[in-house]
C-alpha cells in the first residue's frame, strides 16, 4: 500500500501548465487579429482567469493549486496573475510530452493524491468539469481526461505516474486525445472521460470565445453546462472591441 492509498484525505494537485506571457512568444497562432502585444495581454488573462476557477476548484482542501511554468526568471511576473494559494513549479527541458510527464511525477512524487493538468487556453473551463475531474482521480487508478473539440484534451489527470501516456503523441494534432485513450488501453488503465470544452489558440476559436462571453450557446457544450466568468478576458476583450470601433468611426 503505498502513502497516497493510506491517506485518502490528502489534497489532489492542480496545476496550470503555462509559459509566463511575453509579447512575440505568447499565443502567437492569434496574430492576426491580433497583435503580439495583445496576444501576450491576452495570454496573461487566460492564466488569471483560470487560476480563479483552479481557486475555487482546490477550496476547502480538496486540492493544490500550481502553475507548472516557464521560463525560468518570470517568477514575479506570474505570480501576479495568480491567487496567494497558488505555489510555483518550473518546468524541466525536454519534450513537451517529457515535460508534462516531469510534473505529474513530481507532484506525485511529493504525497499528492494525484495531479491534474490544464493547458492555459480556455479561460472559460466550466469549475464542475474540475471538480469532477479532481473527484474522479481521488477515486481510482485511471486517466482522467477532458477532451478538446480540437481532438486535443483540455486536461489530464492521473494518481498515480504512466509515462506512456506521454510517449510519442503528436502534440498539437487532432490525434492526441483519441493516441492517449489508445495508450491507456494498451497498459489496462481504465479511463474517465469529462464533458468537451475548448481551446483558444487560433482565430477560429477566439471567434468561439467572443460569441460564448456575448451569452451565445456553445453548440457542443451539454445544457447543463455553463463557462466560467472569465472575468478578465471578457474585460479584455470587451475594451479592445470597444477601441476598434471607435477607430472605424474616425
């Protein structure tokens, strides 16, 4: 039996997998529309709002809140996106498939009673897929994963470290939630699948965004089902909707 079957109670780690925002190096796949500057506003808005719903998702001691981060030096410009509770763990190099891999462990590693990861593109993440998420790792030895309407998974959650689930997956293809399904079938492990939600990273899905925060009904979501605030995105987003226009009036 190992720590984390004999201590049920102890708290599943969360963690945003980011890169701190950076004008040119942030969701470069926005600009156009965009430009770099806004892209990394942009960027730094996705990380506040989603650290707010990882927040609300760890109270009561549910769970950790971390940012798995990079680069190394912009400690300071992220924590100000970020919740007091939340703590800071760098990313190794490697492979973003390595990467990924070298958090869970980690956070494994150091009594947690599993490790869920989020990519920091969907500011809207609904909290009870999270909480469902974080219930559903505490609950057995299983991939927990929240696919992406891009074919990718908008998180992945383990209690215990499969290193296979990360080997040789075509990062950033419509094939990596359907390859890491198949993975953890081939190993026997069981998986939990969340309700679909999406990713922002290209011009399409920003146009998704917009029309969600403007109350639009998002065609895949289940009724039930409603997106976080967002409140610093919708803030953003709003105030550059409102500087365009003015500029066409002139």
């Amino acid at each position: 039996m190992t720590h984390r079957d004999s201590a049920p109670d102890l708290p599943v780690a969360v963690a945003i997998f980011c890169k701190t925002p950076a004008a040119g190096l942030s969701k470069t796949r926005l600009s156009p529309p965009l430009r770099p500057e806004e892209c990394s506003a942009l960027s730094a808005c996705f990380i506040s709002d989603l650290a707010v719903t990882v927040d609300a998702a760890c109270a009561h001691g549910n769970g950790a809140p971390f940012a798995a981060y990079t680069p190394v030096g912009t400690e300071a410009k992220l924590r100000d996106l970020l919740p007091p509770r939340f703590q800071l763990l760098l990313q190794c190099d490697g492979t973003f498939g390595e990467r990924l891999f070298a958090v869970v462990a980690q956070l494994l590693r150091v009594g947690h009673r599993g490790a869920i990861l989020l990519n920091a593109d969907s500011p809207t993440l609904p909290l009870p897929i999270l909480r469902s998420a974080i219930a559903a790792v505490r609950s057995r030895d299983c991939v927990v994963l929240g696919p992406s309407i891009d074919g990718g998974y908008t998180l992945i959650g383990l209690s215990r470290a499969h290193a296979r689930l990360f080997e040789d997956i075509p990062w950033s293809t419509p094939d990596v939630h359907r390859l890491t399904s198949e993975r953890a079938s081939q190993i026997g492990l069981p998986i939990v699948n969340l309700p679909c939600w999406y990713d922002v990273d290209d011009a399409h899905s920003l146009e998704l965004l917009e029309a969600e925060l403007a109350g639009k009904r998002l065609p895949f979501a289940e009724l039930a089902l409603a997106g976080a605030p967002a409140t610093a995105t919708r803030r953003f987003l709003q105030s550059r909707q409102a500087a365009t226009r003015e500029a066409v009036s002139w």
